[in-house]
C-alpha cells in the first residue's frame, strides 16, 4: 500500500518546458522524442502503452468504471455488424437468431437500470439485488433460446439423415463395383 501511494505522488521536481514538437508526454514523465526509443530499451518506461495513448496504471485519474462503460458504447458496433450478416446470411435458426437479438434487450434494461441504481442508491447495478437479479434474468433468457435454438437445429439434421439413409450407403456400393 505504501508503494502505491508513492507511486501516485506527483514528481519530486517539476516537468522540464518542452519545445513544440521536441518531446511528448508519457504518463507523467516528459520524453525527448529522440531519446524515448533508447529509455524505453534500458527498461525505464514510466507508463505502460495501451494502444496509440499512454496509460499511466498509478494515475488517480484513471476511473475503471469510465473506461468500462467506453469499451461497452464501443462493442456495440461489432456486435451490430455481427447481427447483420448473422441475419443476412440465413443459415442460423430462428431461434437462435432471435436469442442474439434478445440480447440487445439485455442491453437495453440494463442501462437505465444502472443509472437508476446510480442515482436512487449511489451504488453500482451489481451491488442492487432486486435490479440485477432482472436484468440478469433476461440474459438467461437470451442464453436458453439460444440454446433451444441450436438444439432444435440438430435435431432437424438428424431427423434428415435417419430420414434418407439410403443416398450414402447407394454411393458406396456404386463406388464399390
């Protein structure tokens, strides 16, 4: 614990004033640009690389739940794309496809649930019971039509290859002779 809150202090000496274009900051320590390369190959990074921006882990202003709900607003659109070529391409089951679908309802609850329970209880959605038991009930229910939906795919598939045995077992004799 001490370590991290020394980590978290602000540096002994002030910053150095960069020149335009001369240096750039990563995290809280201030690089020459022709000399970042060389620190980082000694080992000496102060911030770890989280994509195209710097991320200091020690930083108090690092807030996991802005970051959580980020990366939420962001998968929504790979999850779209997903939808739309799932449905344009016809071959999953209804039922199936219907659960995928419900999951946006799943979605949908529960973010005016979490705001609620942000505002009325000052807490986040996972510690309100009564509003996380529903909107996780209804992501059950998107996993069971899933399911069902791929069950009854299946069945349908052995239903069609008890129903018309005889096409391989002629292929084969005729191979055969």
């Amino acid at each position: 614990m001490l370590a991290a809150t020394a980590a978290c202090r602000a540096p002994a000496r002030p910053l150095p004033a960069a020149r335009p274009g001369s240096s750039y900051l990563l995290g809280r320590v201030l690089l020459p640009k022709w000399r970042a390369p060389a620190a980082r190959r000694r080992g000496r990074s102060a911030a770890v690389r989280c994509g195209l921006l710097p991320v200091d882990p020690w930083a108090p202003g690092v807030d996991s739940q802005s970051i959580a709900s980020q990366l939420f607003a962001v998968s929504l659109f790979p999850y779209l794309g997903f939808l739309y070529f799932m449905t344009r391409s016809k071959t999953a089951p209804g039922l199936t496809l219907f659960g995928f679908y419900f999951l946006l309802a799943f979605v949908g609850a529960t973010i005016p649930a979490g705001i609620y329970a942000k505002v009325h209880y000052g807490t986040s959605l996972s510690n309100v019971d009564l509003l996380h038991g529903t909107a996780e009930s209804l992501l059950t229910l998107t996993n069971l039509f899933i399911v069902l939906g791929l069950r009854g795919a299946l069945r349908n598939l052995d239903k069609a290859e008890e129903s018309s045995p005889e096409a391989p077992q002629d292929s084969k004799e005729k191979s055969s002779v």
